[in-house]
C-alpha cells in the first residue's frame, strides 16, 4: 500500500512539473506583417493640365453649344488630418473654343477628400470667371464652379489625376436670362513639395 502512494504521488508530480516545462516549438517563427506605410497629403503642390470640355449657352429657351480645349496651370495646398484631407487651389485654364474664339478661365476652389493611402477621391467647390474673345466681342463674366475628381500619388512627390468640374455663370454681362455653362474634364500631373 505504502508503495502504490509512493507511485501515485511520482505520477502526480511528474504530471505537474510536465504542465509547467518548456516545450520547443515544432513550426517556424511566423514573422510579423509590417505596417501599412502612411500617406501624408499635406503641403504645397503645383502642376500641369489638359482640358476637354463643352460650352453651353442658353438665353430665352434657345441654346447654343461648343466644344473646347486648352491647357493650364494649377497651384494649391492639402492638410491631411489621417482620415480627412482639405485643401485649397487655384487654377488657370488658356482654353481655345474650336476655331469660334479663346479665352481664359480661372478657379479659385476648395477641396476636400478623403485619404485612402496613395489614392485621395476629392470634391471641389468654388468661384470662377471666364473671359471670352470671339468676333471682335469680349464677354467676362463670374459664376460658381464645382466638381469632382481622383489624384493618385505615383511617387511621394509626384501625382497624377482626373477630375470633372462644371462651371455656371448667370446673367452673362449683365443680360437677363443668358447664361453660360461649361462641363470639363482634366487630366492633371502635380508636383508636391
């Protein structure tokens, strides 16, 4: 009897100490995944881009349409607060109106997007004003302008992007009733600094 406690108590004791002791992994290490690297929209940024576009004006029930291209410069700045980035921008656009006359169209807008790392989805809204020479006639003429558009990073300094932007002036040179909107698209190349 003395012998089987004995035995029963070595059998609970190596089982306890078992439990507690050390075992060496059989697998290898699985390493651990890196962070995600962070994308920081803010600064300064300046750029080139080309414009495709339609002019329509209307005045009385009767319309009238163009098509139009051109290119400019934009220059602006992004503040990234991690999820959210907000911004503002002014952009020039010398833009030729398919042998009927050029002109000029200048933005000044704010943005905002959001950060999805290297991609950064954005909304505009602003003030414009165009200037118009066709025939021997100038027309100028301020108005609101808004639009959507896409800027990828390619490298930390470097993005390209596509935005669609629209453009509504009212009572052109102060005639009641004529109006004149303008639908663009542009592609965009921006430098950060």
């Amino acid at each position: 009897m003395k012998r089987s406690l004995i035995a029963a108590a070595f059998a609970l004791s190596a089982t306890a100490a078992s439990a507690g002791s050390y075992v060496q992994p059989t697998g290898e290490a699985q390493p651990v995944p890196a962070a995600a690297a962070q994308t920081d929209w803010t600064g300064f940024y300046a750029g080139l881009q080309y414009n495709d576009g339609e002019a329509e004006a209307s005045f009385g029930g009767a319309t009238a349409t163009g098509d139009f291209d051109g290119f400019g410069i934009h220059a602006g700045y992004n503040h990234d607060f991690g999820q959210f980035v907000v911004g503002g921008e002014l952009a020039y656009n010398d833009i030729d109106s398919d042998g009927n006359g050029d002109g000029d169209l200048t933005q000044l807008r704010a943005r905002a997007g959001v950060d999805l790392g290297r991609f950064m989805p954005y909304a505009t809204l602003g003030f414009a004003r165009v200037s118009l020479e066709s025939g021997g006639t100038d027309v100028s003429e301020s108005g609101v302008t808004y639009g959507v558009g896409g800027e990828y990073l390619v490298t930390d300094n470097f993005s390209i992007g596509l935005e669609y932007s629209r453009s509504d002036f009212s009572d052109v040179e102060g005639v009641s009733g004529l109006d004149l909107d303008t639908d663009m698209v542009q592609l965009r190349a921006s430098y950060r600094f």
